[in-house]
C-alpha cells in the first residue's frame, strides 16, 4: 500500500511540474524566430495539459496527501526563485485557481503561513505585469467569491493589508481597473 501511494504522489509531482512546462511552451518565451523551431514540437504537446490536468485535480480530490504536494509545488514556483521564469508563476496561480475550485477546501487547507508570504512577496516583487494581473485578479477573485473558506482566510487578509498599503504609496487602490498596471514599491 505504501509503495502505491508513494508512486501516485511522485506521479502527481511529475504531472504538476510537466504541466506547468508545457504551459510555459504555450505561453511564453516565444519570439517569432524560436516559434518556427518549437512548432512542431509545440503541436505535438498541444492538449496534454488538458490530458495532466484531470489527473492533477482528481489526485487531490481523492488525496489529501496529493493536495498537500500540489499546494508545496505550486509555492515553489510562486517563490522568489521563479522571479526570471514568470510563465511558471503566471500558470501556477492558474493552478492554484483550478484546484481553490476543485477539490476545494481539501486544496486549500494546505495555504500555509508559507505559502502567504511567498504570495505577498510575489505582490511585493513580482516584476512581470501578466502575473501580476493574473495575481491580483485571483486573489480579488477569492475575497469576493470565497470568503466562506476559511482556510483562504489568511491569504484573504494579507490581499487586504497590501492593498491598503499600495492605496497609501500610489494614492488609489488597487481595482480592476488598475490590474495591467505593475506596482513595485520599496519597504
């Protein structure tokens, strides 16, 4: 039973970081000379996101485990050490959108104090402005939407004190209508 449950999880490791490589080939790093070598290879990956990512969120129904190493790879690449590689940022917060939804609470229980700080510190650094709209649109998303998960709580409140702190630098807040707008400030 061990070994079984050890290998879906390594699996499900392999799944998330393969998805997210393949949506970086989809999304980014692209100009027009490299589009034309990665074509073909390109086509031929086209839809396997589509094919990893019931996988991904039916092992994290089904597992609590699976959730919890879902929540550990997408912080990882929200972290600092992403910062050059915004496509693998830009498309784990599409993941953690996904999976907020479905599974849901079993997803979310896993937003720890660590995962907040890398997301705050994602909004304090981040340097790419698609992730930092896809960003704030998620987490306006969940303060308006999923307030009645508690285990969002945390990351809900820090989203709230760092708009107020934002507002106060740039004298407005931070709405929708300001989402393609980058904003970097010193602390």
């Amino acid at each position: 039973m061990y070994f079984s449950y050890h290998s879906k999880l390594i699996r499900l490791t392999w799944y998330t970081e393969t998805l997210l490589r393949i949506w970086r080939t989809e999304s980014y790093g692209m100009g027009c000379e490299r589009l034309s070598e990665l074509h073909a290879d390109w086509c031929s990956k086209q839809g396997e996101e589509v094919l990893h990512l019931p996988t991904i969120v039916e092992a994290a129904e089904s597992s609590p485990a699976a959730a919890k190493e879902c929540a550990y790879q997408i912080r990882k690449f929200l972290s600092k050490d992403n910062m050059a590689r915004p496509y693998l940022q830009y498309n784990a917060i599409m993941l953690m959108r996904i999976l907020s939804d479905n599974p849901g609470a079993t997803f979310t229980k896993n937003i720890d104090k660590k995962y907040v700080e890398t997301v705050k510190e994602l909004i304090r650094m981040g340097r790419d402005p698609s992730v930092q709209q896809i960003l704030r649109e998620t987490l306006d998303n969940f303060e308006r939407d999923k307030k009645s998960d508690v285990n969002l709580g945390p990351l809900i409140e820090m989203w709230k004190k760092e708009q107020i702190k934002i507002a106060k630098a740039y004298g407005h807040g931070v709405s929708s209508s300001l989402q393609n707008q980058s904003f970097i400030y010193m602390y």
